[in-house]
C-alpha cells in the first residue's frame, strides 16, 4: 500500500472547525464535505487538490470536535494521507475507523514543503520527498491497521 | 504499581484485575452517546453493515441539540433520521425538542450517566461526565455505531497528569476559570493522549458544576479524559437522579502519574482566553479594563449552561440594562434549568436587561445559529472554543470566559472583570 502526491502544507493545531466548518454539518454527504473541505485555512484547496495528494501538517492536527465529517472530507476531497508531527486523539482514531491513512512523522512534518512531491510506503513506514530526496522513517502500521485502511474503514473491515 | 482511577475503572470494564498505561483493551460499556449531527453517520454506517439491532436499548442516548429547533431543512431531516431509529430500535433515552437540552448538562441531570461508568459519546466533550467519577471520552461516528451494536469499545489505557487542586476559589471567580488557567499552562496538546486527573483538598470545595465545567474542556487540552474523586457532593448530587447504583472507584496511594501540577485555588483570577485558541490566556488583570470592545455576548453552552452559571449571570445583570452595542444571549442548558431560571426570577432579570433567553440549544457555540457573529465582530463567550470562524465569519473572535466575566462585559460593552464593578 502506498500514497504518492503532491503536499499541501499547514501549520500547528488545524483544528476540525477550519478542516469542515459546522455550518456545513447539516449533511452527511461525503462529496458535499469535501467541496468545503479545509474552508476557512485555505479557500482555494478545493481547487488545487488533486487525486493522491497529501497533507503536511505540524502539532495538534485535528484538535477539536470529534466530527468524523473532519477526515471523511479530506478522504473524500481525494487526499491519500496526512502526515503530521502529532494527531489529536479523536482525529487519529476517527481517521483509521474511516480508512484515511495518517502518520505521525515530525521530521518529515518539519521539513517536507508546500508544493514537494512525497511518496509514502505504509508497510515500511519511509516516507520519501521525491523533489528534495530526503526520506524520513515513521512508524508503519500494524497489519491490522492496514487491513481497516485497505477495506476502507472499520464497519467495512468487520463485515464478512 | 498502582493504578491511576482511570485506569482502575478501564480495568473493570475490561474484566481485568489490573491494567497499565500504553495496553490496549476492550471495555463494556454503560451509555453510548449521540447527537443530531454525529448519529446521522453512525446510524448509515449501521445500517450499511446489516445491524438487526442495537445491544442495549436502555443504555444508548440520542440527544437532538446542535441544530434544534431545526435550523433549516437539512438539520430536521437529520432529526427525522435519528428520530425513526430510535422509534425503531425503542431507544429509551431519546431526547427531542421539549425534552431535550444540552446533551452533557442534560445527561447527569437526568442520572443517565454517573459515578463508575464507563461511557464514549460521538461529541468530543463528552468528557464532561468525568465530574462524576466516571471514564468517560469522544469518538467518532464509527465508534459510535460499533458500540450501538456490540457494547464494546477498545482503548489504549492512558497515563495521567495528576492536578492537584488546593485551597478554594474567591467570589466571581469559577470552575471556567479553573479549566483555562490550566490550559493557558500546558497548552491545547498539553494533555494529549492522557488523563487529567484532579485530585487534592481543593475538590472538596467545587461545586458540582464547577467540576462539570472543568471536567468539560479536558479536551481542549487534547486530553482523553478528565475525571474527579467521588465525594459527598458528587453523591449528593446523584442521590435521587442517577438510575443505577453509584461504584466508587479511587485512585491508589501509589497511582503513577506522569506529573503533577499544583493548582492554588484561591490565588485564580478570573481568566480569559484571547482569539484564536484557548490556550491564549489571560488573568482579566491583564486584559485590562475597557481595552477590548465586543459586539456580542453568549452565556450557555454544555461548559456553561448550567443554574449557578445563570445565577452568577443574574446577579450581575439585575436592575441593570445591556450596554446599547451589545447583543446578549443568553442559554439555559436544559428545560429544568429553564424552569428553574423562570422560577427564580433570573428569565425577567435577563429580558428586563435587555438579553435574550433562549430555549437549550448548542446553536451559536458551534456557529450552527442562535447567534452567528458576522466580519470583525468581537464576543465574549462561556463556550469551550474560540477557533477562526467557530461562531460565524472566519474574521470574527471569540474570547472564551466565565459567565461572571461575561455578564459583566455584557453591561460595560467591553471584557470586565466582574471583580471590580
């Protein structure tokens, strides 16, 4: 399993009011998530995001509200990963029980530019900033992890 | 090794007769908590995967609060969504429009969760019952709709910051001011992954609201939980209100915690915290007094809807009237608190003021409506989050306070310390 593409790169403590604004929370439609995904940080990611592409963040990402609406935009908005020095708690959780893969990487969080071009290899862990050359070493899921995130999530894991 | 009362109360729940920080386990759980905005996803993921029913009726609770009364169409279909499935499944703590108030104000009023139990909510406060003495935490709507169906959750056990609280607070200063104190400390991820376990002689003097208050915003220190001792107020508190029979779980004498904070009670002042985290804090000292206008002023909120906090509000708006700039609105967090207000007077101090009393709802804490602030307005707010554009434009700001800070902001025009009128 692998993520390759291009990094859309954020700070500290993006919380899951500007990653899915509550005004937007009267839907559970994934497409309309992801059409106001990261809204209120960066207008314009709706519009440069492509298939694949991948979210660098610093500390804290995903603090806040346990919204599940948070990751279930970014996965659907196309994104095949977020990389982040920490996660908070909920976000983490929530973002494996829905598939979207997350690592916690802080050198590659501090490092890895806007606009790089990364690949990330899950069963290794290495995570490779293909514009710079640089690879950094995150802690690579277990199989089981894997396995949710493969199926697509948690309830589609436990489904016979 | 000791156990810390978090972990005590996980190692229960998971049959096991000792448990340690970084193990993971799978607990039985005794409420499983949803609202209008997080069931409508679990119960399609429920649906999806074929469920034929929900583990325990009795012990799942559905609480439509964020966007009731229904702010537009889509809000009330997702009510009428999770409204048929609890009438499906006969979900017995149903609680709609009438009925219902501010999920973690309404849920220990009503004695749905208390002391030893183990409860997650898809709402990240639900962390608030940890004033109970219960090990209590958010999830998401997936864990959500595993646990309507198999009772079950898994966890990593946490490690835990002991905050030992001393001494007791002074007039017009509360539980709010606890609580951002100590996140003005660590920090929004100072806590992160972990237990904030208050302790100490300092609890005895807290109030069962304050303790709600404080227990409340664990989160927005990144904790898993927060939790409180069981004492004589907590028990008073849940004598004829809690269903179930209290299990008083203590941490050991030789619990380990990562570390311990001292926190002085009687030495806080009341505490503000700036735009745009609620770590940004400042004693009301430093903010200074008539230094910052505001445009608005919402007093409620499952962190501050409680009676004391609209008593301290009508005692500070009494024979007084609203400065003219200032919208005030004022939110009780559920329809006994309402009642209550009513009965003692504090609706007709609020209106007579020139405030608005609304019935419970989450409504502006979230930007969802009851109060949305527009470019460059400025509020004073007894919420738990002052992120960009929480409660409207993403040029608005949000200081987070008590209700006294509030209240007296609301006459002035301009942040007050409630302390010095």
């Amino acid at each position: 399993m692998n993520a390759h593409g291009i990094v859309h790169k954020y700070g500290d403590n993006v919380d899951t009011d500007v990653i899915i604004p509550a005004r937007y929370l009267n839907t559970a439609s994934h497409a309309e998530l992801a059409s106001h995904c990261m809204e209120d940080i960066d207008k314009d990611f709706v519009n440069k995001v492509k298939e694949g592409d991948i979210i660098v963040a610093n500390k804290n990402f995903g603090c806040g509200s346990s919204r599940e609406h948070a990751p279930i935009a970014i996965k659907a908005s196309g994104i095949s990963c977020v990389i982040a020095s920490t996660f908070a708690r909920i976000f983490y959780r929530n973002s494996i029980n829905i598939g979207l893969a997350i690592l916690e990487c802080d050198e590659a969080a501090r490092n890895i530019q806007d606009g790089d071009e990364v690949s990330v290899d899950f069963d290794t862990g290495v995570i490779t900033n293909i514009t710079t050359g640089k690879t950094y070493c995150a802690q690579p899921f277990p199989p089981f992890i894997q396995n949710i995130i493969t199926k697509g999530g948690l309830m589609n894991s436990i489904q016979k | 090794m000791g156990m810390t009362m978090t972990q005590k109360i996980l190692a229960a729940h998971a049959g096991l007769d000792y448990v340690e920080a970084g193990q993971l386990i799978e607990a039985n759980l005794d409420v499983v908590l949803g609202n209008d905005i997080t069931s409508p996803v679990a119960i399609n993921q429920f649906e999806k995967c074929g469920a034929k029913n929900v583990f325990d009726k009795e012990k799942i609770a559905l609480v439509m609060d964020h966007f009731t009364p229904n702010k537009d169409i889509k809000a009330a279909e997702q009510c009428r969504q999770v409204r048929n499935f609890a009438d499906k499944y006969d979900i017995k703590n149903y609680f709609d429009v009438g009925q219902m108030g501010i999920e973690h104000a309404l849920l220990p009023e009503q004695g749905v969760v208390g002391p030893g139990d183990a409860i997650i909510g898809a709402d990240s406060h639900t962390c608030t019952y940890g004033a109970l003495g219960a090990f209590s935490t958010g999830v998401g709507s997936t864990d959500m709709a595993c646990a309507m169906i198999t009772g079950k959750a898994w966890f990593k056990v946490p490690s835990a910051i002991q905050v030992e609280l001393v001494g007791s607070l002074q007039k017009f200063v509360s539980g709010k001011d606890v609580i951002l104190h100590l996140i003005g400390m660590i920090g929004v991820d100072g806590a992160l992954y972990r237990s904030l376990e208050f302790t100490g002689p300092g609890v005895a003097s807290l109030s069962m609201d304050d303790r709600l208050c404080i227990a409340n915003m664990a989160i927005e220190a990144g904790a898993k939980n927060g939790i409180f001792p069981v004492d004589h107020v907590t028990l008073a508190y849940c004598k004829d209100r809690f269903q179930r029979e209290p299990k008083i779980f203590a941490a050991d004498d030789d619990a380990q915690y990562d570390e311990t904070i001292v926190i002085d009670l009687s030495a806080l002042r009341p505490t503000v915290a700036f735009p745009h985290l609620p770590e940004n804090t400042r004693t009301i000292d430093e903010v200074g007094q008539h230094q910052i206008k505001i445009d608005q002023v919402v007093i409620g909120s499952c962190t501050n809807g409680r009676i004391e906090d609209l008593q301290v509000a009508a005692e500070i708006l009494k024979d007084k009237k609203v400065a003219k700039h200032v919208r005030c609105i004022i939110i009780p967090g559920t329809q006994s608190i309402y009642l209550h207000a009513l009965r003692q007077g504090w609706a007709e101090i609020f209106v007579q003021a020139g405030a608005v009393f609304s019935t419970p709802t989450c409504g502006p804490c979230l930007g969802g409506h009851m109060g949305i602030l527009g470019k460059g307005e400025r509020a004073v707010s007894t919420t738990n989050r002052n992120f960009v554009g929480r409660m409207g434009h993403t040029e608005s700001e949000i200081y987070l306070s008590s209700p006294a800070v509030a209240a007296a902001s609301a006459l002035t025009g301009y942040i007050t310390d409630p302390t010095k009128p």
